[in-house]
C-alpha cells in the first residue's frame, strides 16, 4: 500500500483543509507531515467554522486516525487550545489522535527570538506569524532542539533550562524588552504527557505494510518551500511532497497519489514575489468576496490572478498526479477572468519561473477568459456548470497535463464537485 499526500501549489491558503477532511471517509490515518500553527486550516460543516492549526484535518471523522509526524513543530499551549475547541465540538481526541516522539517543540522563547529577529529586519522582514516557527527548525538543525519524547524524560526540566537560558543569550544581542511566560507553556506539556505518543515512524509504515490507506496533509504551500520557494520570503520547513517522506519517515518509493491543491485565483500572506498580484478594485473584489485573510493572523491576504508558469512549476516539484480546484465560485461575478500564462523579462518570454522572483522585473502575459456570470454552488455534476466555466477548467487541464478530481463551489464540505 501507499500513501496519498494532499499538498498546496501556491503560497498556502489554498484550502486544503476542507479536502483533507472531504477525503478523509476513504482513509485510515490522516498524518501532517511539516509546519507548525502558524497554518491554518479552516474547516466548515453543520453549520459550524473551525481552524485547525497543528490537529490533522480528520479529525471530525469518527473513523480515522490522526498523526502530527516528526516534521512538525508543536506549541504545546495552542496545541491544547485547540484539542480543547475540537473536544467541546463533541470529539474524542484522545482515542483519534497520536503524535510523534521525534515532532519539536516551540518553547516561549522560540517565540521572543522570532518577534526580536522580525521587527530588528525592519523594511526586509519576512512577513513572520511570529509563532517561533523558524527559531524552533533552526534549533532542529543546530541539534539543540527539545523534542516531544524528551517529555518522558527524567532530565527534561534541565534540557529544558538549558535551552532557554541559551536562548536568552541570543535575546541579549537585539534591543528588545521581554517577560518570559512560562507557566501556561510547562501546564500544556503535562497535559501532552497524557496523549499517545508513538514512534511514528513504525507506526505510519506498519499501517501500509497491513494495507492501510493513509493520507498525508501538507501546510503552507510550494511556493513556500525552503527550497524551491520565493526564497527568502518562505517558510522554515519542506512544504513540497518530498517533506512527506521527512516528515513521516516514509520511502519515496511508498508515495502514491500526490493531489495538488490550488485556488482558481492566486493569494499570498506577507512579503516576497506575487507577479500576478492585484493593487485595484479587483483585488479588493477578490479579498472581499473569498474572505480572503488569514486564519492564523487575520492579517489581509494579497490576491491576483491565476499564475500558469508559478503552478507548472509547483507541479513538476511535486510529482502531482490529480488537480483540485478551490474556491472557483469566487469568480462568479467577474466579467474577464484572466490567467497568467507567461513572463516577459528583459524582453523575452518564458513559461518557467526565474531563479529570484523577488528581485526580477517581471510583465505577465494573459489570457483572457469569459466570465461565467453564474453560481456554480447551485450546480452538484460537472456536466451540468457553464460552459465558460468549463472553458476555464479546459484551458488548465490541457497546460498543465493534469486532471481536475475535485472542484470546490463553496466553503462546506458538501461543496464539492467530484469528476
């Protein structure tokens, strides 16, 4: 057996949340494989919103297991926070839920670091959730991190002091006042202490050796790998699906499915490269009409039309096999949809991407798209939507090479048009 994973093609926000619990019913463990709560995954059903940010996205359903694997980074406080949301919503968590040994921990002062660091950036700074997401990582690359299995031990608390007095040595190089809040912090790790914690690792590739279907849920999107995103403007993890396989401990070789998740349009959070981006009426149109500010800071989304050359490449990163289309209904009312399908720079075109996007002057050139001037929620068969909808999704299937699965009308789960 092998493991889905469902990861996003932009720079996050593309709604992966609401597929991952969609898909779930079909799963037997739903496993997040990077980041921390600085994501942000809304879910709606039963009339009911809620925001995920380290819980996987099935949760709610009844039937599957939840991993949080090595490759996240853990605030044990809004880790608690929110099992306890999920738990008066009528959850077991404690019987849906496991987390892995080896996933690192975002101490309090992770958190003062990331807030000193951003603000002593000035008019560079990233665009940080200031959650101690980058801090924590660089600590689990300098091999000096704390970990959720070093919680059993009997030397956490000196590990722990260690650490933070380590970490006030950093604090003392920045002109930045603080109080460190602990108190809270060091309640939640003793309530963690009484959740299941696994060698994730035995217990993922067990579950597929007994030909269990498992499905992997990616945070942020590819544009803000490490790596391959609009570096430096990216987040501190490996958002692309090889940080499936580092983030579960899972062989490439046992990576089935790979779905693509992106939105009909384009958003970005905070600083770096958006070519496309939207500074009129129609961006704002855009924001208004798909709620588009985020689920973890409020903070307004930047919006812009689709971006052919930005979505190939997230394809080609990672080996996509199907395509899921969100919050198409989003345009409904739009007269001309447009989609970038190549960049003019230095007066050439190119369908790829630049090595550094954020410095480089680039002109798109467009497409243009009917409007389909219909709501596309009241429609529930493929067959059935316009015929300039279905012009748009053509158009995307026949550049990219892919296959649409699924396309999201609406924000409920039942919103779903599958093909």
């Amino acid at each position: 057996m092998k493991a889905d994973v469902v990861l996003g093609l932009q720079w996050g926000d593309e709604g992966k949340g609401k597929i991952v619990d969609f898909l779930t019913p079909d799963y037997y463990m739903v496993a997040r494989f990077q980041g921390g709560p600085n994501a942000g995954h809304s879910l709606e059903f039963n009339d009911k919103k809620i925001v995920l940010h380290t819980v996987p996205s099935g949760i709610f359903r009844e039937n599957t297991l939840n991993l949080i694997g090595n490759g996240v980074v853990i605030d044990p406080v809004i880790l608690m926070d929110e099992i306890n949301a999920i738990e008066a919503m009528g959850v077991n968590v404690k019987s849906n839920l496991i987390i892995s040994k080896r996933a690192h921990l975002i101490l309090p002062t992770h958190k003062l670091i990331d807030t000193a660091s951003e603000l002593s950036k000035g008019e560079t700074k990233i665009g940080s959730t200031l959650k101690g997401i980058c801090p924590a990582y660089m600590d689990k690359t300098g091999r000096n991190g704390l970990r959720i299995g070093d919680l059993l031990s009997d030397k956490f608390q000196e590990r722990y002091n260690a650490l933070k007095n380590a970490h006030i040595n950093i604090l003392k190089h920045f002109d930045f006042k603080y109080t460190i809040e602990e108190s809270e912090w060091l309640q939640a790790i003793e309530r963690i202490k009484t959740l299941r914690l696994v060698d994730s690792e035995y217990e993922i590739n067990n579950s597929l050796d007994l030909h269990k279907r498992i499905l992997c849920e990616g945070a942020q999107g590819s544009l803000l790998d490490v790596d391959f995103g609009t570096y430096p403007y990216v987040t501190s993890s490996s958002t692309i699906c090889a940080g499936a396989c580092t983030g579960l401990g899972i062989a490439p070789c046992r990576i089935g499915e790979v779905f693509g998740i992106f939105k009909a349009y384009c958003t970005r959070v905070g600083s770096g490269a958006f070519p496309t981006e939207l500074h009129d009426e129609t961006g704002e149109k855009m924001r208004r009409t798909g709620r588009e500010f985020g689920a973890t800071t409020g903070r307004p989304r930047r919006t812009g039309w689709l971006d052919l050359p930005a979505l190939k490449y997230s394809i080609m990163v990672n080996g996509v096999t199907q395509l899921i289309m969100m919050k198409a209904d989003v345009l409904d009312d739009f007269d001309t949809i447009r989609i970038a399908v190549a960049y003019k720079i230095n007066g050439k075109v190119y369908e790829t991407i630049p090595y550094d996007m954020n410095h480089t002057d680039i002109e798109i050139i467009y497409k243009d798209f009917e409007g389909w001037k219909t709501k596309i929620s009241n429609f529930k068969s493929y067959k059935k939507l316009p015929t300039a909808f279905k012009n748009y999704v053509d158009f995307i299937e026949t550049a990219t090479g892919r296959s649409l699965k699924a396309i999201s009308v609406g924000p409920n789960r039942e919103e779903t048009i599958i093909r």
